[in-house]
C-alpha cells in the first residue's frame, strides 16, 4: 500500500511541477498572470474563481490539492479523502525539497 501511495505522490508531484513551474507551460501561467494582474491593476477585486485560476497554475500547493483529489479516483488504495491527503502532503514535501535543491544549485553559481 504504501508502494501506491507513493506513486500516487509521484504522479501528483509530476503534474503539479508541469503545471506550475515547467518551461512548456509558461506561456499560460504568463497569460493566466496577466489577466490577474490586469484585475488587479484596474483597482478591481478578483472573484474566487479568478484567484482560483490564478492559484491552480502558479501555486503548487494549491494546485497540488486539486490534482490529488482527482487523480486519488483511480489511484488511491486507501480511498478518496485519505488517498487525497496523503498524495497532497507527500506532494508537499517533494515540492519543498525540489525548492531547496533548487536553491542550494543557484548558491554555486
């Protein structure tokens, strides 16, 4: 079980770094980016489904909650809520110590 869980982190971790930090998907966080900011510039207040969108593909732990709640349907092992929390708290973590690697590679240079 615990094989499945982590698979299931894997996969979230994957998603989630595609949709929130990769190369290929810039060109939309950039679009999804200026939209909000344009809202935000126009002294308006952004409705929740705008700061949702905005959140969904710039910040990885809110997207990294969505993802694992609907990929914990098909691979969960412990059922929807728990399969969900425990991909999105291990999805966490990855996330944290992709960060760190990250940071501590951009010191050496």
């Amino acid at each position: 079980m615990f094989e499945e869980i982590l698979l299931h982190s894997l996969v979230v971790f994957s998603i989630t770094l595609t949709i929130t930090k990769s190369k290929i998907m810039a060109c939309k966080r950039n679009f999804v980016e200026d939209r909000y900011d344009h809202v935000l510039q126009s002294n308006k207040i952004p409705c929740f489904l705008h700061e949702w969108w905005h959140a969904m593909w710039t910040c990885p732990m809110c997207s990294g909650f969505w993802v694992a709640l609907v990929t914990a349907f098909w691979l969960s092992p412990c059922g929807i809520i728990w399969g969900t929390l425990a991909a999105y708290g291990l999805n966490w973590l990855l996330h944290c110590c992709e960060d760190f690697l990250y940071a501590m590679g951009q010191d050496d240079s």
